[in-house]
C-alpha cells in the first residue's frame, strides 16, 4: 500500500494534520494524482543536488500534463482549470531553485511518515503532548482575536479621521465665508448666528481630536499589552516547537498563524501611523488653544513606530504591497565564545538583497545558497581539539544582520540560528547529530554555546520519544512501546522507562558493557541499515528489530516449526538477524539465529531475497529452507512475496551444445548445522552458484561432501 493510501485511511484529527502542511508551495491535488510517481523519487537527495532537483521538476511538469491529458478527454472542466493553475505557479515559483521544490515535497513526505507512525503510536510521548497542550491552543484563539479587534478599533480610527478631515473641511469654509463678509453683513443677526455655528463646529471639532487621539493612544496601549504577553509567548513557544522539529519531532503550522498574526498587527500600525500623519496635516492648516494634536501626536507617533520596529525584529511580517527592501548579512560566531579556538568565516556570497519583485510570496525572505565555511588557521594550533567528541561538542552559531527599508523606516536587526556544530569529515557526522539532539531536547535557549561545558541530563522518556521520531522522519516508521523498553533496558538497568535520567556521556561517549561502542553510534549504525537496504520492510512493519535476545525465545517457543523474526543485533554494528524455531526428534525446542549480516553482505543481495532462497543443511539432510512464517504466523512470501526482486530462477541442466548460452547463476545464502549443535555453522556464506549447477552438485554428491567444500579454504564466506 502507498504512503498516501495510508494516509488516507487515518483519523480525522491525523487527516487534519496532514491539511495543514499542503499549500500552494506543493497543492494537495498533486499529491493525490502522482501519488505512487512523488513516492519512487529521492527528492531528499535532490534537495541536495540542483542537476537531480532541475530534472525531477521537469518530470514533474511532464507527469503534470500527461495527467492534463487524461482529465482533458473526461473534460472534467473544474480539475482541468486547477491542474493549469498548479502548472504555471509550479513552473513560475520553483523554475529558477529547482532545488527548494525538492525541499518542500520532502518535508512534506517526511511529516506524513511521522504522522503515520504517530497513528500507530499508543500514546504521545511526553514533548509531544507539551507541544499540543490545551492552554496553548487556547491562547492561540485568544491572540487571534484580539488581533481581530485591534484591527477594527483601527478601521473605526481610520472612519474617525475622516470625518475630522470633513468637518475640518466644512469650518474652514464657514470661516472663509465670514471673512469676505461685507462689514454690515458683520453686524446681522446671520452673523451672529454664523459665529454661534463655528464656535459649535471648532467645540466638535476639538472633541473629536481629543477622541481619536484617545483610541489611538488605547489601540496603541492594546497592542504593547498584546506584544509584551501573549504574542512574545506564542512566539517563544513557536521557537520551542522549531527545535523539537529539527531533531525530527512534529512539524507544527504555527507559523502561518503567527505570521498572519503580527502581519495584521503591522498592517495596522501603519495604518494608525497615516492617521497620525493625516491628524499633522489638519493641525497645520488650521489650530488652536488647547488643540490637541501638537501635544500628543509625536509621543504617540514614537510608540507607534518603537512597536513597528520591535514587530519586525520577529521577521515574521508580510507586507507584499509595500515597496520594502531587505539586506541580509551572514556571518559565524560574531558575538560568541566556543569551547575551543576553531574559528570558521563564511566563504561564498554572505550578502544579500531583495526586493519585493524577487519575492515569491510577499514575506520576508531571502536565500543563501552558496555559502561554505572555513576554518581560519590558529597561531597556536588546534591539536588539542582534534578528537571526534571533542569538535562534535563544539557549538556554533550563524549570525544574520538584516537591514529593512521601507515607508522611509529603516530597521536594523540582528538574528542568529540555533546551535550548529561544523565538521571536517563525515565520520563526525553521527556524533554531531547526537549533539544537536541533545542540545535541542535538554533547553530552550537558542545561544548557549557552552552548553556542552556541563551538559545536564535528560530524561529517560523524553529522550526515548525523540528515538522514535528519528525513525519516523528518517526512515519512514516510528518505534512501538515494546521496541522502546528494549531502548530503555539497553540504557538502564530499569525495566520500565517512564522515569529517570539519562546522562550526555551514557547516551555518546560511554560504551555499552562489554561492547566497543557507544550506545548512540549502535543506533545509529542501525538507522543507517534501514535507510539503505531494508528500507520497505521496515516501513511495511516486518521488522521487530529490536528485541532482546532472551525476549525473542520467549516469543517464539510456542510457535510452530519454522516461525521466525527479524531482528539488529547487539554484538555487531548496523547488522541484522533473524532467528527461527524447530523441534529436535524427541520434541524438544531448538533456536538458531544467524549471523547478522551487514551492509556489505545486503549490497550484494536484498533482503528479502536472503528470506526467500535461505537453505540449511543439516546432518545428512538435503538444503532445505527453514524458514516459514513470520513471527506470529504470517506465510512467509505473503509478507516478503513484493519485496523479492526476481522470481526464483527454474532449475535446468546445461545442454551438451551449449546453445543456450551462459547457465544464469544466483547467489544463494546456505548455512550448515552440525548434529551436535543448535547454531549455523557458517550461517551467511553466500555460494555464487546457479541452480542448475546446485542441482546437479545434490543429485551426485553427498550433503556430507557438500559441507566439507564449505569448510575449504577457497569456499567463499
């Protein structure tokens, strides 16, 4: 089954997950239409390769109109009009960076993946549940309502300027009337009248000033309230939400919100920000006593603007109608101290501008594609830091100074990303990571570069949930509660894993007991295995993985002959077993399990097809395979039949003429079982021989023979 027919088999509260991340960036309906097509390509790796990510959007744009095609001869009128939409902001958007196509539709497969193992999740994990809790929904409601009513206060604001503006209008014409007034007409009772009229009007008039500059201060007053609790809140919990993303947790849409949120903001700060200007205008022309304009306009005009400048140190404005420009500069470690002396610059272009033109959807942003940093040499040397912990523990930070122009505002601002740790060499990748996942699960702070000075402990549960998610987003399918007891055991000495801590050292520089590794390089080493050779069958759920070695025979004594499981060794890195039941004559239950076999032995034949051509020999029985059902009882080829990449090849013997040209020949996994023990001999040898070759080595020589050209020197291991 897809990946998409999954998904739309979940619940409700799942499929609305799903809603919220397809966009015009990449529309639903592509989606659905070129599910299977979308699901065969590696956009994760073209989101890395601009050649890869240029040819996978012209395939895209082709697989578009092959489907224009076909809904054009049903001339269904409605999906014609949007696949030619979706076509032309497909093409318009991503032609000149192929590569943030490839981006999206990735992020998009990957939170699919996560949400489909949380489905299959029992419970949520203790960070996600702090992520969806009640109140912070709540508050969300509360922000965009109070947004909601700011902007109406100032649409009544803006009604209110207006009609100071007429009724400015219509006494300064009174007033002009009066005075090209004859100076008998000066004396009439009409002139009198006239007065009588303009004191009432500039009475009005002074009311309303004083009444307008009362909302704007209240609606100013409402939006620093607003700013200082609710949406500095939201915006940090938003933050806290980035950072469980990035070490592979729940991609929440919060963002669009948010921004939504201070954008309306901003749009009506500036609108106030007019009337205020409008509000000069009119006490220019015409003034008074008391008027109230000169003594509270350019206070107020100052906390309007002070609130518009601290707005867009969010960066989360989109303002398209305004003619803005916008200046990034990239830089490392500019205001920071690191645990060593390496210090890196940024090669390549760090500074950049953007206009409203080279936006593709009004916000604020802007691209660095071509950055490399490079370490600056050291006077004193950095021989002391070499080791793989010590530069993996070293934090680093970008820095972005960002120049904003725009309604004769200019705005400096200076971010910086969350913690990064550089590396020389690609083995430091696997303990970089760790890192980035402690860090990111121990603390909120964005910038404590010294973290790993004294790095705290985590807590067992939560450090157990963000395992799982390393699963779910890199290799497609979570992990259950019993391959997490199998986790925490591995860790701890506890068998439950709802309480306690877990140190930086257990978790990455310690080894496991008796092992010549570290527990987090082991997992890793496995998630490296999934990802690049037994991929389906981990996603299909075939995989138990992990189980320990005494859980396993617990499982299995009970089930028929032949009934086995699969599961990552403990003893070997990034290898993979698999263990079966048999009964001995006299009844009794006898385990073997196989050596593990890695990737090297995986790149020479798939996993599936090892499940399937997998031979034992054992004492003077003919090969045969042992393996029947998967653990509980599924037939084997039912499980594994549509990851086989061929159908076993027929046996045929070689013809005298030899016109069939070359025997096929095929790899076979066969192990030997001697009498007196319950384990394989040499249980992963792969004989390259065909089958019509193995045919006729069984029908002229002994299974005994057989083993012994197993046993030789030049047999193949």
């Amino acid at each position: 089954m897809s990946q998409w027919n999954q998904v739309q088999q979940l619940e409700i509260k799942f499929l609305e997950q799903v809603d919220q991340f397809y966009d015009d960036n990449f529309p639903m309906e592509i989606r659905h239409l070129l599910a299977q097509w979308i699901e065969n390509q590696d956009w994760e790796a073209a989101s890395n390769n601009e050649t890869m990510a240029t040819i996978l959007l012209q395939n895209l744009l082709i697989q578009l109109d092959e489907q224009l095609g076909r809904v054009s001869k049903e001339k269904n009128l409605l999906l014609i009009h949007n696949l030619k939409r979706i076509r032309k902001v497909l093409q318009g958007k991503f032609h000149g960076n192929p590569m943030h196509v490839a981006v999206v539709i990735s992020n998009c497969l990957r939170e699919e993946r996560r949400i489909l193992a949380a489905a299959n999740m029992p419970v949520q994990g203790p960070l996600e549940k702090s992520l969806q809790s009640s109140s912070v929904s709540e508050r969300q409601r509360n922000v965009e309502h109070k947004v909601a009513a700011i902007k109406n206060s100032v649409q009544m604001t803006e009604q209110d300027t207006k009609y100071l503006e007429d009724l400015q209008d219509e006494f300064d014409y009174r007033y002009k009337t009066i005075q090209t007034m004859d100076q008998g007409d000066k004396n009439s009772a009409l002139m009198n009248q006239e007065v009588l009229t303009l004191q009432e009007m500039l009475n009005s008039l002074d009311f309303k000033r004083k009444e307008a500059l009362s909302k704007m201060t209240q609606i100013v007053n409402e939006t620093d309230l607003l700013m200082n609790s609710m949406l500095v809140e939201e915006l940090q919990d938003w933050k806290r939400r980035q950072q469980i993303a990035c070490i592979g947790g729940p991609l929440h849409s919060g963002l669009d919100q948010l921004q939504n949120c201070f954008t309306l903001l901003a749009e009506s700060l500036f609108q106030l920000r007019r009337q205020l200007e409008k509000l000069e205008e009119q006490s220019s022309k015409m003034t008074y006593e008391g008027d109230p304009i000169p003594l509270q306009r350019a206070h107020l005009l100052e906390r309007v603007t002070f609130l518009i400048y601290n707005l867009f140190k969010k960066l989360l404005i989109k303002l398209p109608e305004l003619n803005y420009q916008v200046k990034v500069k990239a830089s490392i470690d500019k205001n920071a101290s690191t645990l060593s002396n390496r210090r890196f610059v940024l090669c390549g272009t760090h500074v950049k501008a953007m206009s409203i033109e080279e936006s593709s959807n009004g916000s604020l942003s802007v691209e660095f594609r071509h950055l490399q940093p490079k370490e600056m040499k050291s006077s004193a040397g950095n021989k002391g830091n070499e080791g793989c912990h010590m530069v993996t523990e070293e934090l680093h930070s970008i820095t972005f100074e960002t120049q904003i122009c725009l309604y004769g505002l200019t705005i400096d601002l200076e971010t910086c990303s969350l913690p990064v740790v550089m590396i020389s060499n690609v083995s430091q990748l696997p303990n970089a990571w760790a890192s980035i996942i402690w860090y990111n699960v121990s603390t909120n702070d964005s910038q404590n570069l010294v973290f790993f000075n004294n790095p705290p402990s985590a807590t067992l549960s939560q450090l157990l949930e963000v395992m799982s998610w390393q699963f779910s987003s890199y290799v497609g399918r979570g992990l259950n509660s019993d391959q997490l007891n199998m986790l925490a055991e591995k860790l701890t000495v506890q068998s439950s894993y709802n309480d306690g801590h877990l140190t930086w050292a257990k978790f990455c520089k310690e080894h496991l007991p008796g092992k010549s590794f570290t527990f987090w390089t082991w997992l890793e080493a496995i998630l490296d295995l999934i990802k690049k050779h037994i991929l389906p069958l981990w996603i299909d759920g075939y995989i138990m993985g992990f189980v320990s070695k005494e859980k396993e025979r617990l499982l299995l004594k009970d089930k028929m002959p032949g009934t086995f499981l699969l599961r990552f060794s403990e003893s070997h890195l990034g290898g993979i077993t698999f263990t079966w039941v048999d009964h001995s004559e006299n009844g009794e239950v006898r385990f073997h399990s196989v050596e593990p076999y890695n990737k090297g032995r995986l790149s020479a034949l798939p996993f599936a097809d090892i499940l399937r051509d997998y031979k034992v020999i054992m004492a003077e029985n003919i090969p045969e395979n042992p393996l029947k059902y998967l653990y509980p009882d599924i037939p084997k080829d039912k499980a594994f039949g549509k990851h086989y990449s061929s159908q076993p090849c027929e046996v045929s013997r070689p013809t005298e003429k030899g016109d069939k040209g070359y025997v096929p020949s095929v790899f076979i996994p066969i192990s030997t079982i001697r009498s007196d023990s319950t384990e394989p001999h040499s249980p992963s040898d792969l004989l390259p021989m065909s089958p019509s070759v193995y045919a006729v080595l069984r029908e002229n020589l002994s299974p005994t023979t057989i083993e012994t050209a197993m046993k030789s020197p030049y047999s193949a291991e």
